[in-house]
C-alpha cells in the first residue's frame, strides 16, 4: 500500500513539474514570436529606405547614359 501511494506522488510531482515547464516555454515562445516580429518590422524599414535611396539616386542618374552612373561615363 505504501508502494502504490508512493508512486502515485510521484506522478502527481512530475506532472505538475512538466505543466510548469510547459508553461514556462509557452511565455518563452510568446516572447520571442514578439521579437522576431518586431525584427521583421524593423528589416520592412529598412528595406522601404533603401527602396527609397535606390530610387532617389536612379532618378538622380543621367538618363541619357544608360549607365546609371555619373554624367559622361
């Protein structure tokens, strides 16, 4: 009888250390989904300026050179 009782605390403790870590993995993964998403915002920045400066300096080229470069080369 000892036995039995001894063992069912002893899946009664592991349970509930196993739904512990659950959940502490589960905050884990909600944390760095946030992160990754604010990284994924950030790279949307930064690739819209440097949309931006790629177009800035194509219309800032001699269209006549067909270059892109500076005039006359």
């Amino acid at each position: 009888m000892f036995r039995k009782s001894d063992d069912t605390s002893r899946v009664r403790v592991a349970v509930m250390s196993l739904t512990a870590e659950a959940q502490f993995l589960e905050v884990r993964i909600r944390h760095l989904r946030e992160e990754i998403a604010e990284v994924d915002t950030q790279l949307d920045a930064l690739g819209e300026s440097l949309r931006g400066l790629l177009g800035s300096a194509r219309s800032n080229a001699d269209p006549g050179s067909g270059t892109g470069g500076p005039p006359g080369i």
